[in-house]
C-alpha cells in the first residue's frame, strides 16, 4: 500500500503545487478531493507504477549527479591516497576503483570479471580499496594484506589479494599462514606488522574516504568520473570503459 508521503509524491508529478495546496481547502473540498483522486487511481492503477518510474528515474538521476561531485571533491584520495595497491596497467587511460571486502560474495563474483576486464583491455589502472566492513575476519583479512604489501611489495599483495577473493573458508591467522606459506612469504614479520600504526591507518583512511563518499555497501567502484554501487557484470563494465574513453 502507498504511503501518505508516497502518494503525495507521485501527485506531485503530474500536478501544478498550487492544486495540492490541501490547507486552503474546506473540509468538504478535501473530500471531494480525496475521492476524486482514489476513483481515478482505481479507475488507471498503471497510473501508479508509471509515477513510481518516473519518481525512481528522478531519484537516480540525483544520485548520479550528487555522486559526480563527490567524486570530483575528493578525486585526489580516490585516485592517487598514496599507498593504495595500484595493478592493471598503472599508466592506462582509464582508472577503475574498487573498495572491497574479502567477505563479500559479490565482490568475489565481481573479482572474476574485473580480472576479464583488465586482462581484455590493457589498458585499464585498477586500484584496490581495502574496506573491511563485514566483520572481524574482514578485517582480519584485510590487515594481513596491506601487511603483506608493506613488507613484500605489491607483487606479493596481488598474489594473497587474488588467493583471498577465491578463498571460501574461514579467515583465521592459520589459514592466512597456509596461504602464505602457499607463495613463500614471511608470515612471522606480515603478523608482527599486522596491529602496527601504519596498518591502521590506511584501513582509517579509506573508511574516512567512503564515509565521506557516502558508501556503505561493497562492491563499490569509481570509474573515471562515476561512481557504480553494486557488482557489474564484465559486459556492463566493458561498455562504460568504452563510453568513459568517447568522453
């Protein structure tokens, strides 16, 4: 059922604002009102649905442009914050941002057409956003990689990175041990530098930067000027490099 305000809303697109100045009326005029409007929706129901549309496309619409500034506001921590892990090709034309979580489903189906997308184009810099927010074993995750890279370097990350996104299980010191057993890296100095400041920090400031973004869900991407919530399939994401490259 609609809402007072819904209702209300979707008058609002198909009427003059003085026509829904209900306070001027007289308590009859207001009836009169009200049942004209009922007899009319229950006459045309798609009425609705066609209002909700057109109320969903205005909504989207502003989201999209108050989006555009954000990025635009805060580009030089979305692109280039310093310590990021940048992969791909770091001198494409194209950048694509994602914040993810190694706990999350959709970012683990989104891994294999981001890697598609990259491996097809080669000409795409991909940075990766650490933003752990499902949980302690997110975090977990995430600070045993970020650890990973500031003492193995970013070959190392990518290695544990794309083994994390593939890996099902739990995530536990043991298992984060195995993995990086799996690719010969020091795991002794990676957990003794796991709970240093410098760890902690770059998990602050990204979550500073998606606060600031407004974006509370992953996986989420900025690609060029736009920002994408949600998972995109590898032809959807091949199109908007397209269109980003027309620009």
């Amino acid at each position: 059922m609609l809402s007072r305000l819904t209702l209300t809303a979707l008058l609002a697109l198909a009427l003059p604002a003085a026509a829904l100045d209900l306070q001027s009326m007289t308590e009859e005029e207001r009836d009169l009102f009200r049942a004209e409007v009922r007899s009319y929706l229950m006459d045309n129901p798609e009425v609705i649905m066609e209002a909700v549309q057109a109320l969903e496309a205005r909504q989207a619409e502003a989201q999209a442009q108050a989006d555009l500034t954000l990025v635009s506001d805060h580009a030089e921590a979305i692109f280039n914050d310093g310590f990021s892990f940048v992969g791909g090709n770091p001198d494409g034309d194209i950048t694509l941002v994602e914040f993810m979580d190694y706990r999350c489903g959709f970012c683990k189906r989104a891994y294999g057409e981001v890697e598609k997308l990259l491996e097809s184009d080669g000409n795409i810099r991909f940075i990766v956003k650490e933003f752990p927010i499902l949980g302690e074993q997110s975090l977990l995750a995430s600070r045993f990689a970020i650890a990973t890279r500031q003492i193995e370097g970013d070959e190392a990350y990518k290695a544990l990175h794309d083994a994390l996104m593939e890996f099902n299980g739990d995530i536990t010191l043991p298992a984060l041990r195995r993995l990086s057993e799996t690719y010969d890296l020091d795991a002794e100095a990676i957990e003794a530098r796991m709970d240093e400041d410098a760890v902690t920090e770059e998990i602050r400031k990204t979550r500073e930067l998606a606060q600031q973004l407004q974006i509370t869900g992953t996986p989420t991407f900025v690609m060029h000027d736009e920002m994408l919530r949600g998972f995109l399939p590898y032809d959807q994401m091949r199109a908007l490099v397209e269109e980003k490259r027309d620009l």
